[in-house]
C-alpha cells in the first residue's frame, strides 16, 4: 500500500472513530433518564469519563488528521504559550484528558461496588496527579510530532500503572461479586494497555508499530459499549424508550 492510500486510511479511520464516540456520548446523555434511578451516578460518571476521552481524542485524531489533510504531517500552530506542531498539541490534549478518564474510572469502582478508597485507590489517584506535573514539565517538548524519549517513557509511567491498577480493583471486585460486565471492562483495558505500551516504547524505532493505535482505540470503544449495554434498558441502536424500564442486574 502507497504512503498516500496509508494517510487516508488512517484519516478515514480516525474521523469514524471521532464519529463514534461523539455519537455514544450523545446517545448516553439522551437516554440517561432511562437508567434505573440507583445505577445513575454510574451511568453520570461514565458520560463524564467517556466525555473527557472524546473531548481529548478530538484534539489527538482530529488535529492529526487536519494536518494530513493540509498534506504536512509538520503542520505548525502558533497560540499563546505554545508553539509547535498541531499532533504535538493534540497528543498533549488527550494526554491529559486520559489521565482524567481514569481518575474518573477509580470513582466508578467505587460507586459500582460501594466501597470507599483505600490505600490502593489513594495512591493510584496520587500518581494521577504526578502524571499530571510530570505533563507540565517542558522535557516533553509536546512541540514534536514523534514523541521524545526518554520522556514520553517517564510520562507515561504514571499511567501505565493508574489504568492497570484501576484494571485490578475492577477484576478483583468483578471476580468478588460476578459482575461480567466489569470482567469485560477490564479485559478491554488490558488490551488497550498491551497496544499502547509497545508503541510508546518502541514507536521512535519502528514506526509501524503507530499501527497498534488502532486495536487501541477500538478497546475503548467497547468499555464504552460494555458500559451501556449494562446500564442502559434499550439496545445501543434501538429506538429510545419513552419511560424507564426499572431495575437492572449488576451481573
């Protein structure tokens, strides 16, 4: 395949996945009153979080695909207090707004098992917040179209360990109470965390390993989906229900 057809794909599959997700938002917000009244602070934090990743992955595809479009992967951008490439500002976008996405994450475990935090979820919050310093320092250079080493490593350290931790306060609660869709959910996690790992590490080296974004991406899509098949009464692509439907099981 020619670099050229390569571009398009990848601006093709970005502008779908934006489409997506905006539309599960949408969708999650429209239908909220649906959702049985004791499962909503869930279904709210779920909009929340999944919000926070379309707004992000806005500024990381998008302006990606905006500068494949202008036909210069190097497309600059002056505003104030940054200066550099349009990808490097929109990585610096969803680099944040992940952060958040699971430090949002943490808060529906809570809600979903009614637990309080503990010394895990203390921490794993904590070292949100360091990944959220460590963003700001100006070793990053988010300037750049590749990331650069070995800060994109150190950066994504923190997160690395906040989604996996996050991922096992999910599994060992979701083994505890049989909750399938949370095992789902964490599944998925893990595989977007075994994509990306790769590439964060080895990216510079192997350019083709930009590909494994895709799979990536895809998984968070389904946390997405799991989320609302389990809280919302109606298919995803069902009509909308005029009164909510009660309860739902937590299995």
């Amino acid at each position: 395949m020619s670099e050229t057809a390569l571009i398009w794909a990848e601006v093709t599959f970005n502008l779908a996945y934006l489409a997506a997700i905006w539309w599960l938002v949408i969708i999650m917000i429209r239908r909220r009153p649906t959702v049985a009244p004791d499962q909503r602070r869930t279904a709210n934090l779920f909009i929340l979080a999944f919000g926070l990743l379309a707004l992000g992955d806005t500024g990381h595809v998008g302006f990606r695909a905006a500068a494949f479009l202008q036909g210069n992967l190097e497309a600059r951008v002056q505003l104030p207090g940054y200066s550099g490439s349009l990808v490097g500002l929109g990585a610096l976008a969803t680099a944040f707004t992940v952060t958040l996405f699971y430090m949002v994450m943490l808060e529906i475990w809570r809600t979903r098992f009614e637990t309080e935090h503990g010394m895990v979820s203390a921490v794993l919050l904590f070292i949100g917040l360091v990944r959220l310093g460590l963003m700001a320092l100006p070793f990053n250079q988010w300037g750049e179209v590749v990331p650069v080493q070995p800060w994109s490593t150190i950066r994504n350290i923190p997160l690395t360990i906040l989604g996996l931790g996050a991922a096992g306060l999910f599994l060992v609660d979701g083994i505890k109470a049989k909750d399938r869709t949370f095992l789902k959910i964490t599944a998925a996690i893990l595989v977007s965390f075994a994509c990306y790992i790769p590439v964060i590490l080895w990216v510079q080296q192997m350019p083709l390993l930009g590909m494994l974004m895709i799979p990536k991406t895809l998984a968070y899509l389904a946390v997405g989906y799991f989320a609302y098949q389990d809280l919302y009464p109606q298919p995803l692509f069902g009509a909308q229900a005029e009164e909510p439907q009660g309860p739902i099981s937590e299995a």
